[in-house]
C-alpha cells in the first residue's frame, strides 16, 4: 500500500522505507528536545535565542526559563526497524512561524502533537491543523519534571480528541519513551489505513 508517497509494506531484503513524522505542538513544549533525545544523528536545530523583540509576542508563560526558540525546524532520524527509518520534522511553535507547517507537512506519513498539561491550551493549534488536513496524529503528554496531573482519559476529554486518537504518556527527554510513542503513531496510521487496502 502506498501513502503519502511511501510503500508501508516494503519486504524485508530491500532498502527500508524511509517516512517523514513531524513532531508539533505549542511553544516550549519540548519538541526540540524530543527530536534531539530520540535522533540516532546529531540532529539539525534551528535554535536561536529569545530577545527582547519577541516580548509581548511569544508567550512565555510555564516556560520562563526558556532562552531558546525553534524559528525554522528540527530534523532528526531514527530507525525503527530493518525495514523502518523515521525521518522526524519538528516544527516551529510560535504563532508567527505557523506558515511553516503546510511545507513541513508535504508528504508526511503522521504526526506526533506534544502536549504540556500546564498549558493544554496550546495543543488545540496542532490538533485542529491536522484533523482539517485529515492526517493521522497521536498526542504524547510531555511529563515535564516526571509528574503529570492528569490521566489519558482526561486529556483525551479536554482536547476533545475523537475516541480513537491515541494518547499517550511520555518523557520527551527519554530516547525509549520518544521512541515509543512513534512506534504509536506508525502502528495507528498503519491501522487506519489497512481497511483502504484491502
């Protein structure tokens, strides 16, 4: 079965397939570090520091100590299996480099959407971008500090997510737990479109 360009079901023997994930979500809610936690290359960031101009546009609040902000994407790569290789994109969280995300979403299998309890608010961005667009997505909690007040359910109920979006919990900072819930993302999509291949 092809999708976004990609044959999912690519013998093993031959080259692996290669899709692309993003990795979005609000800003400061831990993509660069996911990507950078879970890349088996030295990931490409385009991390430049906050400045005073971006006072009073980006909102800095839950993540005062933040000094850095993503203006362009993150890339990285991890592979999965013999036959498996993600190439991860992750985007940029501020409302200004929004126009970013229809380029970065060209040909993209799914999409992780990162989560922060302190401020699920800005997950509803990500979450509707891709329900229009009609990609498959998973949301991973980021547990920030290894707490999390919340459950899967009632994130699930707060987002207003339908039932059969993943939810999961991860640690951004984690290569095991980034890789799992990729592992999430890849065997959703591939769940949701094996009834459009038969």
């Amino acid at each position: 079965m092809e999708f976004a360009g990609f044959d999912l079901y690519a013998g093993s023997g031959g080259p692996p397939t290669a899709v692309k994930i993003l990795i979005a979500g609000g800003f400061g809610v831990g993509k660069t570090t996911m990507v950078g936690a879970v890349s088996e290359i030295s990931p490409l960031q385009t991390e430049e520091v906050i400045t005073r101009t971006s006072e009073g546009v980006d909102d800095l609040s839950g993540v005062e100590g933040k000094s850095t902000t993503t203006v362009a994407m993150d890339f990285g790569r991890i592979t999965i299996s013999r036959d498996l290789v993600l190439y991860l994109f992750g985007t940029p969280g501020q409302n200004r480099f929004w126009f970013m995300w229809d380029e970065l979403a060209l040909g993209a299998l799914g999409a992780i959407v990162l989560a922060d309890t302190r401020r699920l608010e800005d997950s509803f961005p990500a979450v509707d971008y891709f329900e229009h667009r009609g990609t498959s997505f998973v949301v991973a909690v980021n547990r920030f500090h290894g707490a999390c007040d919340f459950d899967t359910d009632e994130v699930r109920h707060a987002l207003d997510l339908d039932p059969r979006v993943p939810v999961v919990m991860c640690d951004a900072r984690s290569r095991e737990s980034s890789k799992l819930a990729l592992i999430t993302l890849v065997e959703h999509t591939m769940a949701s479109w094996l009834p459009a291949a038969r």
